[in-house]
C-alpha cells in the first residue's frame, strides 16, 4: 500500500501489504451505495478482498512525490526493494537498464507519468536535472518496429520535447549488446543539462 501526503513522515512510502484473496468485477453502486446518483454508478470496479494488512520488514521510501496507483511486483522484490523503483517489474529490457543505471548512481524514477499533455505518458524513465528533464525510453522490437507504433512514438516524442524533456530511445539490441555505450550517452545528456 503505497501512502499518501496525508501520513506524514511516511508519505510517499511502502509501509504495508497484504495477499489478495479474490479479485472481481463489479458496478460501482455495489461497493459505495451510499451514491447511486454518481455518474459513475453503473461502471464496473475491481474489487479486492485482501487479506490480513501486514507491516514490512523495511519502509519502501519514493525519493521523489509521484502519484502511483499500482505497481506490478513480486514478493521477492517486495521484500527486498529500497526505495519504489525497485519495485516495478517491467520489460526485461528495463530491468537491465535499471540496474546498470543504479550501479553507476544514475537517478532515475521508473514508470513515471507525465501529465504536462492532453494525453498522460508513461515515460520508463524520468531523470528530473538542473537545466531540464529528460525521458529514456527502452524500445524493444516487438512493440515499436510497426509503422503505427512508430508514428505514435514520434508523435509522444514531439509533444514531450515541446513541454521541454530531452529523449533517449534504446532498442533492446542496444541495451543486450552494449549497455556501456547506453550509459555513456545517459551521462552525456546528464552532464549537457547541468547534472542533478
């Protein structure tokens, strides 16, 4: 359970969990009957029914705001995360990035959205320097080598660069064969923006 402002010194942070025993589909109404006159009222919600709320081992702290409302994760990396980044289980493409980057002490926030645009983007990584923002993106060939895919990340890359991130894209050739090159480039654009 990732907390919010409204706990105080551990906002922003992972302090709780607990299994999932059921998950359904069911209409709003059901679960707040109290508003039956939302507009919402008929729309289908998940429902969860969790098991007994358990305190972790060790706060999950986020080392910067951001608003989450899930993160995909495993009881491994649950009880083994630092901070919220370790907690995502992406591409694999991602994950290796990741650690390389955290090995060389990049900061990156994983899974970031962005919502500068008409259109929310969820950048794979967010890397916020003193001279501007910058959007990493790993692109592996089975969901970014058609041309549609291709239209629409030129079309994300456009509108992200008018509201004043610098983009990097991988393929996933680049990340497997030479990581090192990658993150020399990650550290390039770093330095150009004035570091953090």
């Amino acid at each position: 359970f990732y907390l919010p402002k409204i706990f105080g010194e551990e906002k922003y942070s992972v302090k709780y969990y607990a299994k999932v025993k059921n998950i359904e589909i069911v209409k709003r109404i059901k679960l707040l009957p109290e508003e039956k006159e939302d507009l919402h009222a008929n729309d289908d919600y998940y429902k969860l029914t969790i098991d007994e709320i358990k305190p972790l081992p060790q706060l999950i702290v986020s080392k910067r705001w951001r608003r989450i409302t899930f993160i995909p994760t495993t009881l491994s990396k649950l009880f083994s995360a630092k901070e919220i980044n370790d907690l995502w289980c992406t591409s694999p493409i991602e994950e290796i990035l990741y650690k390389k980057m955290k090995r060389e002490k990049i900061l990156a926030e994983r899974q970031f959205f962005v919502y500068e645009t008409k259109t929310p983007y969820c950048l794979d990584f967010a890397i916020f320097c003193r001279d501007g923002k910058l959007n990493i993106e790993c692109n592996g060939e089975k969901y970014h080598s058609s041309k549609e895919a291709r239209i629409k990340d030129r079309k994300r890359d456009n509108d992200l660069t008018s509201r004043g991130w610098s983009i990097l894209r991988f393929s996933g050739e680049e990340i497997n064969k030479d990581i090192n090159s990658c993150i020399r480039q990650i550290k390039k654009t770093i330095k150009t923006l004035q570091g953090y």
